[in-house]
C-alpha cells in the first residue's frame, strides 16, 4: 500500500473522498448532497424503475462509507461510485422488487397540494409525466443509461463515455438512438 496523500495536495472533492476514508461523517454527509442527484440517475438508468431508486441508493451510499478505504486512487472515485451504483442496481433488478407504491402517491399528493395546480392540470401533467416515464424504462438498458446521465443528471458525453467505458461516438450514437425510440414511443401521447 502506497502512503496517503496530504490533504493540501488534492483538489476540493478528492479531499473530501480522502476525509471520508478517514471515516470524517461531516465530509460524507456533503459528499451525499453533491452527488445524490447523479447517483440516482444511474440507478434509474439501469432498472428503469424509479419506486426503487430509493432503497437502492441507501445500499449505494452505505457502500461508500464502508468501502471508501478500498479506493486507492482518491481521484478515482467517480468511475468508482459509479461502479457501486450500477452494481447495486443491477442487484436489486436480479432480487425481487419491493414496491413503494403508496409513500410514493403520499408524496405526490404532497408536492401537488404544495404547487395548488387545479385537478384538470394534475391529471394532464400527471398524465404526460407517466407517459414520460412509461418511455423512458421501455428504453432498452444499453440506451436506458446513457440517457439517464447525460438527460436526467446532466453529464457530458466525455463524463458518461469514461464511466461506461466507451468511445465517445458510441455514447453519441446511443443517445441518438434513444431519443429516437422515445420520439416514436411518445408521439401520440404528447
């Protein structure tokens, strides 16, 4: 095992990567809250089911906090976090699926009661919003994930190429791919 690098020698997320080796709970707790988002994102782009993204992404984070010594180059931890992340989600697609149908309708009840929309504009927004998501898990998973990162977590095509360990043309031929299997999916439905 090589020695540790000094904290004054990494950039700003490698130090927190390092303080949480050092098992810093304050360094994790931002860690979680910078990368949540993204996270989730590949979590959704390999199971195409959002009502598990949640149980999931508790197994992916706990990962890291448990395994965060096993990283040897702390300025690899986003192929690395990625890795646990799809790992994890293709577990949970292999194991049985628990659903959480009902905290899910709490919580969109909540949010539309929150955004007073009327009944007429929950139903049509409801509505595209299913049909969105309907598509978006048809994707097949070789199109699924890409999409996921670069549309719903906002990567760029070299971010996602590096992670899925691809060259970049085939991430910008997938995504191609997909957004014209979506268009075909959805054209009656917008």
């Amino acid at each position: 095992m090589g020695t540790m690098p000094r904290l004054d020698q990494l950039d700003a997320e490698d130090a927190i990567i390092e303080a949480i080796r050092l098992k810093d709970r304050y360094a994790f707790e931002e860690f979680v809250r910078r990368h949540q988002r993204w996270v989730r994102g590949v979590i959704f782009g390999v199971l195409g089911d959002r009502d598990a993204v949640d149980d999931v992404g508790q197994q992916v984070w706990i990962a890291v906090w448990e395994r965060a010594g096993e990283l040897r180059d702390v300025s690899r931890w986003r192929p690395w976090v990625y890795r646990l992340a799809r790992n994890a989600a293709l577990d949970a697609g292999r194991s049985t699926t628990r659903k959480r149908k009902q905290s899910r309708a709490i919580r969109q009840e909540m949010a539309k009661s929150d955004r007073g929309e009327t009944p007429e504009a929950e139903v049509i927004g409801g509505e595209r919003e299913q049909a969105m998501v309907a598509a978006i898990q048809a994707l097949p998973a070789l199109y699924r994930e890409p999409f996921v990162l670069r549309h719903l977590t906002g990567w760029n095509y070299q971010q996602i190429a590096e992670l899925l360990e691809m060259p970049t043309d085939s991430v910008e031929t997938r995504l191609v791919r997909a957004r014209r299997f979506l268009r075909e999916l959805l054209k009656d439905k917008l």
